[in-house]
C-alpha cells in the first residue's frame, strides 16, 4: 500500500488588497464526481468517471476555491451528471445540484473572508434553471453581478471589497445566451482557457480550447489552466500533478505572458510533494508579488523586488494565522497591511508509486 502523510500545510499568501484577477485559486475538474459514490440516488449503479477523492464540502476546506461543475435538467430539476449527449441518465446521475449548492452556501457562511467560483458546463435549458436553484440554496446573496465584472480586461475589484460586499460568489455558464437573459456570466467572454483533456497536456504547447480567445487575449482578465486527461486516472494523476503541471504552468505563461488564476485538476490531493496546491502557491506568488516561489516575495516589499529563497527562512512555519515578516520596505505596493497566511492542510501522498 502507498504510505499517505498529512502534510502540516501549504501556504497561500493570500491578502486581499489587489484586484481580484491578481490571484490564483486551486480548482477542481468535476468537483462532484467523486470515488466512492457506487450508485445514483435511485439505485442504478453509476458508471460515469469519478475525479475527485472527496465531497465538495471537503474540498472547500481543504483550500479549493474553484469548481467545476456539470448541470443537467433531470427529474424536473437541476442535476450534476457526468453524462453525454447534454442528456442526464439514472446512471450518470450523482446528484441533485442544490445539495452541492448548499454545501458551498454553508461554506461561505462560515467563512466570511473567502470567494468562490463555480464553472457551469451548461446543459439545462428549462427557463430560469439555474437561477431558481442558486435561489433555493441560498447562495444568490453572494452573487457576484454581470455588470460589475470588467468588459474589457480591466481590473477586477479588490479582493478585499469583494470581501466586504459579501459578492463572494462568481458563476459562470458555458452557454452566451444566459448572460443577457439569466444574468449569468458567458464564461469566454472574462476567461481564457487552454484546451482540456489530452490534448492539452502536451508539453511546450498551450492552445485556447475553441470556445476561448486565445491564452494570450488581454481584453479577458482571467487566465484558467486545465490539466488533466480525457479519462480521468487516479494513478497517474500523482505524477501529473507533481512537476508536469508546474512545467505546464510555466509553457502556458511562456507561451501568452499570462499566468493562471485557476488551475483545474482530477484528484487534487494527488501529487509527490506539493502538487496543485504548489502550483497555484507558484502561480500566486507571480501575480502578487512578481516573485517564481511565495517564499521569495518580501513583506511589503514592491512587485518584482524578490528574496531569493535561501535569503531568508521561508514563511511557511507556523501553523496559524499571521502576517509576513520581512525587512525590505520600498515605496511601491504595500503588501504587508493585506497579508495573511492560510494554511491548506492537504492529505499528500508523498511518492508516486504508481
Ligand atoms: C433507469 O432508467 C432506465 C431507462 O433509461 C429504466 O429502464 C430503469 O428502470 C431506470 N432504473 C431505475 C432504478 O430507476
Ligand atoms: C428567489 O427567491 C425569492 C424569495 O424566496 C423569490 O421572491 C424570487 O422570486 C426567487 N427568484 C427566482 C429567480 O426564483
Ligand atoms: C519558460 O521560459 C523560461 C525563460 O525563457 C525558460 O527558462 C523555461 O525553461 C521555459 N519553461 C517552459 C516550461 O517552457
Ligand atoms: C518554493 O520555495 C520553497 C522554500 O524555499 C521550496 O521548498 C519549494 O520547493 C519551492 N517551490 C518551487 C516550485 O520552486
Ligand atoms: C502545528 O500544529 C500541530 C497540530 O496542531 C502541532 O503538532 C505542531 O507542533 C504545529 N507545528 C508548528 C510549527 O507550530
Ligand atoms: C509593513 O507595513 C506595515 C503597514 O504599512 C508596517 O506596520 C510594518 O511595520 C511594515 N513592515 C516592514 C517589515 O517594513
């Protein structure tokens, strides 16, 4: 058997002084398809791909801040599937979507200083759908509206008055013709995404998947890094987590000059050492602070001025709550006042035995 560890945690520096779009979020390939659930509600046993080890709520609190999330008309309501056709099937179905609508509600509750956002791919098309179960849940108090997000590649707001608006929740939808009719944001028009699947794992390459702009476009402020297979695959998600995704994190900003504020993957718990949460440390440290690894980026230190590593101790020391230390202060960006640690404890396996 692999031997598993608890890692004391990851740290994400995560003030929330900047806009929005300057920060990276650790996201979730179908969130809801998750090992373990044999069956559908009904009994039909479930045969559709599992890519997740752990609920919703689990991940939530495991420091997963993006979902994905497949919504099907079924049964006069709204379902996740993990289906084909744009059809729900008793043997594709996982579960009524307002279940996982309201774990993310009682998250959001308990956690006033976080935001999260939902990828809809889209198949319901009863009128009004998706915003009747938003409703039900009680997550529409958190919704973040169409007409504050940026048009045009502009700035997003402060995290911090995201924060204090209570907008904490963003939801997009794959299908345009919502976004005027439901209020619900069409993704592609405030995201670029690279291609999913195989396809987009090849490395030294990183396309746009069609509905996207290229990964490059500036007039989109929000930059989604896929990586993971056609079919997901528990045993080799270890090593693709690992080292190939940063290099795959590292060839998409090579490639477009962008780096990801999401960064979507199977079985995110899976790695040989920091895995997806490192990656999207990586991809935090080079939108907050101009820094290729958190432990360079110097309290209140101005974007690009970096320790190197070994310069100072890294900050990921201390299990609680608290704020950077450092001795560089310049004029430029003020960090520190925003700065506080949060700690990701994230069950690791600690070698890829597979
Ligand atoms: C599942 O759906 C099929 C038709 O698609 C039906 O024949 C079958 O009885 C259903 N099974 C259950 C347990 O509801
Ligand atoms: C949402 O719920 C409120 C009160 O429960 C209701 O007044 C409103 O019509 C609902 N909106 C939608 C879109 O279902
Ligand atoms: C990205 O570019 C840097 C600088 O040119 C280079 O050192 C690095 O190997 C490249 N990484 C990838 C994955 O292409
Ligand atoms: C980031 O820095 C820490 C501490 O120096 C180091 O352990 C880790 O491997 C670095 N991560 C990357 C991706 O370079
Ligand atoms: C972190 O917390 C664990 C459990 O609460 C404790 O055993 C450990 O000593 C702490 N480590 C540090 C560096 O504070
Ligand atoms: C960083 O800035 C804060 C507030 O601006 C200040 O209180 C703190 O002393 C500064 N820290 C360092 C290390 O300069």
């Amino acid at each position: 058997m692999k031997e598993v560890r608890l890692i004391a945690g990851f740290v994400i520096l995560q003030g929330t002084g900047l806009p929005f779009n300057r920060y990276a979020w650790l996201t979730t390939h179908n969130s809801f398809a998750r090992l373990g659930q044999i069956r559908s509600p009904f009994g039909t046993p479930n045969v559709s791909p599992r890519n997740q080890q752990d609920t919703v709520a689990q991940q939530l609190n495991n420091g997963v801040r993006g979902l994905m999330l497949d919504m099907y008309d079924y049964q006069n309501d709204i379902w996740l599937c993990h289906s084909y056709g744009g059809n729900c099937y008793n043997y594709t179905a996982f579960v009524p979507a307002i279940e996982v609508l309201k774990e993310i509600n009682v998250f959001l509750e308990a956690n006033p200083s976080e935001v999260i956002t939902i990828f809809i791919e889209d198949y319901v098309t009863s009128p009004m759908g998706l915003p009747k179960v938003f409703n039900a849940s009680g997550l529409m108090k958190y919704w973040f509206p169409v007409s504050r997000m940026p048009k045009n590649g502009g700035d997003w707001p402060l995290l911090s008055d995201m924060i204090k608006s209570n907008l904490r929740l963003l939801v997009f939808t794959s299908k345009s013709w919502k976004e005027n009719k439901e209020g619900i944001a069409y993704e592609w028009r405030y995201v670029v995404e690279n291609q999913y699947g195989t396809l987009g794992m090849t490395m030294g390459s990183c396309p746009n998947r069609a509905e996207s702009a290229p990964m490059s476009t500036v007039s989109r402020s929000l930059v989604l890094v896929n990586y993971f297979p056609d079919i997901p695959d528990f045993a080799t998600a270890c090593k693709k987590n690992s080292a190939p995704l940063l290099d795959m994190l590292n060839t998409c900003h090579n490639l477009s000059n962008r780096w990801a504020n999401y960064i979507a993957v199977d079985f995110y718990k899976r790695s040989d050492g920091g895995g997806a949460a490192e990656a999207t440390d990586v991809s935090n440290a080079r939108l907050i602070c101009g820094c290729s690894n958190l432990s360079s980026c110097k309290a209140n230190g101005s974007f690009g001025n970096c320790d190197v590593p070994e310069a100072r101790p890294a900050p990921r020391t201390s299990n609680s709550t608290g704020v950077l230390t450092g001795t560089s202060s310049s004029s430029g960006f003020m960090l520190n006042s925003w700065l506080k640690l949060v700690l990701v404890k994230i069950m690791l396996l600690n070698a890829c035995l597979l």
